[in-house]
C-alpha cells in the first residue's frame, strides 16, 4: 500500500512529463544518484580522504616514472 503522498507526487512528474514532454528528475533517492553517477563514469568522487592521498602519490610516483625510469634494483652498489 502506497502512502498518499508518493501517489501525489508520482501524479505531479507524470503530469509535467506529459506538459513539458520531459522526463521529471524523481528526487534525491539512492538510486537517482546512482543513476546519475553511472551517466558519468570518468569523474570519481568516492573513497575516504586516506583513498585520495594514496591516489595522488600514485600519479605523482608515475610521473616521475614518465620523467626518469624505474629506480634501479635495490641493494649495494659496491657488493658484487
């Protein structure tokens, strides 16, 4: 049984639908935001604060990479 209300406002967005010929946005529900995000894949904007720091370490070490080549294989240069 739906609450009076959803019906309403399902009414209201069918209505501006059939007026304007638009599509309505169905508010700030979790899978409107959802749908949203799936539309634009390239920009991130999840993770903790610690998850972005490890991210831009990792750019910056590849493009030191790009710059200057993997580091040389560890140890002492003078044991043979």
């Amino acid at each position: 049984m739906k609450k009076a209300s959803e019906f309403l406002e399902k009414y209201e967005r069918e209505q501006v639908k059939e007026e304007s010929g638009k599509d309505v946005e169905e508010g700030h529900s979790l899978e409107a935001h959802a749908k949203e995000r799936a539309k634009h894949p390239d920009h991130l904007n999840a993770g903790t604060p610690f998850d972005w720091e490890d991210m831009e370490a990792y750019r910056k070490e590849l493009k030191r990479l790009e710059r200057e080549g993997p580091k040389k294989a560890g140890g002492d240069p003078k044991k043979g």
